[in-house]
C-alpha cells in the first residue's frame, strides 16, 4: 500500500489533475490494478475516492502506514505508534483547527463590538 501512495504523490505532483478532473478515472485504475490491496484497505481506497486529496494528506497517510508496518515487523511497538501517530494527527489536524475556530470567534466577537 505504501508504494501506491509513494506512485499517488508522484502523480499528483507530476499531474495536478489526477486528484481534480481525472480524479474518477485514475482511482478506478487502481482499485483494477489492486483489487486485494483495495480489499484489504477499503477505508483507505474510500478516503482517497471521496474526499479532497492533497500532498499534505498523502503524506500524513504514507506517515501512519509506514508506522503501521513498522508495527508489524515489529520494529515499533503498537502503543508507541498509537501515540506517536495520535500526536501528528493532533498537531497537524487538531490544534489547527481550534486555533481556526479560536480566530472565528474573536473575530466574530470584534465585529460585534463595532456594531
């Protein structure tokens, strides 16, 4: 799985319109290409069809699969990697969006004051 999203990233960095226009077409070809691997990471391959895929997302993922490996060749133990990808995902996803909604309200709040 990880060497498809190593070939997604190069793809999408080669051709912006494989994740916009061709978006349909290019993920058909790969859940032909790895009807096993789309089988055994159908949440995965779900994300990667339905949602908006940029670099910053397709290497948060290449990130928790290469740990997720890690884990099972036992070279990282699971509860180090739970935690260790559990903070990424809170830095990278968490805490920026409360510092959004935190700027919302604030300025939400100033925009009150003038009226």
């Amino acid at each position: 799985m990880i060497s498809i999203i190593k070939q997604l990233h190069h793809d999408s960095n080669t051709n912006p319109n494989i994740l916009g226009k061709r978006k349909k077409k290019y993920m058909a070809t790969l859940v032909e290409k790895h009807p096993a691997l789309v089988k055994k990471y159908s949440s995965i391959f779900y994300m990667l069809e339905h949602e908006d895929i940029d670099n910053e997302k397709i290497n948060r993922l290449h990130y928790m699969l290469q740990m997720a490996l890690n884990v099972e060749r036992g070279t990282v133990d699971s509860k180090d990697a739970d935690v260790t990808v559990g903070q990424v995902l809170v830095d990278k996803i968490v805490k920026p969006q409360i510092e959004r909604v935190r700027n919302d309200k604030k300025n939400n709040d100033t925009n009150d004051d003038n009226i």
